[in-house]
C-alpha cells in the first residue's frame, strides 16, 4: 500500500503538470487574440477580392486563362495543413485522418502533397505519401510572404501542367470551442461558379485595363489570398484547440488532486484509527 510520503510526491507531481498546463492555456490564449484578429481582418479582403474577380470575368465572353483550365483529375495536389506541436487535442489526428481518407478515394490517381505543419509532414512520411514540399513552423506567426511561397509553388504546377487540381485540407476556426475540417478544391478556379455568382448584387467597376489583362492578374492573386486565409484559419483553430485541451487538462489535474488528497486522508486517518486501537487493545490486555 502506498504510504504518506507517496501520496504527498504523487500530489506534488501533479500540481507541477497542473501549472505547465495553465500556462500554456494562457500562452495559447495570447496567441489565438492575435490570431482571431488576423483571420476576422483576411476574411473581407478574400471575399471582395473574389467578387472583383466575379465582375470582370462576367465581362468576358470567353476567358482564357492557364488557372481556369480544366483537365481530368489524374495527377492531384493536395495541401494538408496540419499544427508543428501537440498538446492540442484531436486538431492533427482529424487533418491527418482526413488526408488519409482523401488518398483512399482518389488511389487511382497520381497524389502529391504539399505539407504546411511538423505533425502532418512527419505522419504523412511515415505512410509513405510523395511530400513534394513542406514548411513549418508558421503557425506561430503567419506571414503573407509564406503564403505566396505556397501559392506561387501550387500556381506553377498547375499552370505547367504537372498536376489537375488543387485541394486543401484544414480546420477552419468558429469558435473557441469549436473548429471545422475543411476539405476546399482551390484550382481549377470553377469558372461556372464566379459566372453564377456575378449578377446585379455585384458592384459595378469600372475598370483601367482590359478585363482579359485584369483577370490575369486577379487570378494569381485570387489563390494567394485563399491560401493566405487556409493558413491563418488553421493557426487560429490551433491555438484555440490547443487553449481548450489545457483547460481540460487543468481542471483534470485538479480533479485529480482532491481525489488523491481524500484518498491520502482516509489512509491517513485509518492509520490513526488503527494505532488508537492496538493503544487502547495494549491499556485494555494490561490491566
């Protein structure tokens, strides 16, 4: 049976874990306000960035583009957007698990992966996929030049030809307590959707250049701007994935505590209980 000593060591490592854990829920905390401000500030500037884009190719009869493009998907990209640490619940295993089941459905066609986060890069390496590119380390602090860098790399390989489409998966923040996986086709651009989407709502620019040279331009920066908004959405969900399991691990440890804590008490007090009695058993044998 565990004595006194053990219960007070064992008590005392626990209260050690409890104050790791309710730091890093603050520093998570801290991070995910920045990271909130961000991802609520990149949200207008995707969405005006698309409905520009949905009024000049309303204007053109017949676009052209390399991004527009559409081929029968047998070469696909896929970007898996994963976190660089642990420590933050189910947000990686989900993105992972989710990258799996992709490859199970499209195992008739060649698959390359972009990997954006340590915790996907290392899993998807040890189940073989082809990561033709990794970067980590970004979710501290994301940066636009990071995402260019992405897009630039996905842009080129489609416009080369080396890959059909362009998928993203990732978790996309809601709320504190709550993200959403997200699995997002980001090229070809579908060309029938802006067309859709471009009616009387839109604004009515007026515009400096020829539409066909503007679309050329938006286009790239259409994609710069959804992996731009992919990533961010992903380091927000992290941090607050990450703040809300070292909450419950706090309380836990806590819980944990006063259990450990009665059941010291009542040994405790079984062992005076006993003692009083083999006293009085002595007295009592005596007399």
């Amino acid at each position: 049976m565990p004595t006194l000593i053990d219960f007070r060591r064992r008590i005392r490592s626990v209260k050690n874990t409890q104050q790791i854990t309710r730091a890093m829920k603050f520093v998570a905390a801290a991070k995910l306000r920045r990271a909130q401000e961000s991802v609520f500030a990149a949200r207008p500037y995707a969405r005006e960035i698309r409905q520009v884009l949905q009024s000049a190719i309303s204007r053109i009869e017949n676009p052209q583009h390399p991004l527009l493009a559409r081929r029968p998907e047998e070469r696909i990209l896929l970007l898996l957007v994963s976190g660089d640490k642990g420590l933050c619940g189910a947000f990686n295993t989900n993105v992972i698990r989710k990258g799996l089941e992709f490859r199970g459905e499209h195992s008739g066609q060649a698959l390359d992966v972009i990997a954006a986060g340590k915790k996907g890069r290392d899993a998807l390496r040890k189940r073989k996929f082809n990561v033709m590119a990794e970067y980590l380390n970004f979710s501290t602090r994301v940066e636009f030049s990071k995402a260019k860098e992405i897009s630039g790399k996905v842009i080129a390989a489609y416009s080369a030809g080396e890959t059909d489409a362009v998928y993203a998966i990732y978790n996309e923040f809601k709320s504190v307590l709550a993200q959403r996986l997200i699995l997002e086709k980001l090229l070809p651009i579908e060309q029938s959707e802006l067309q859709g989407a471009a009616t009387s709502t839109l604004v009515d620019y007026i515009y400096e250049q020829p539409e066909a040279e503007l679309l050329g331009m938006l286009l790239p920066r259409h994609v710069e701007a959804q992996v731009f908004r992919v990533l961010l959405e992903s380091a927000a969900a992290e941090h607050a994935a990450r703040m809300t399991a070292m909450d419950a691990a706090t309380n836990n440890a806590a819980e944990l505590i006063e259990s450990i804590t009665l059941h010291m008490n009542k040994v405790r007090q079984a062992s005076i209980t006993r003692e009083i009695i083999e006293i009085v058993s002595g007295a009592a044998s005596t007399a």
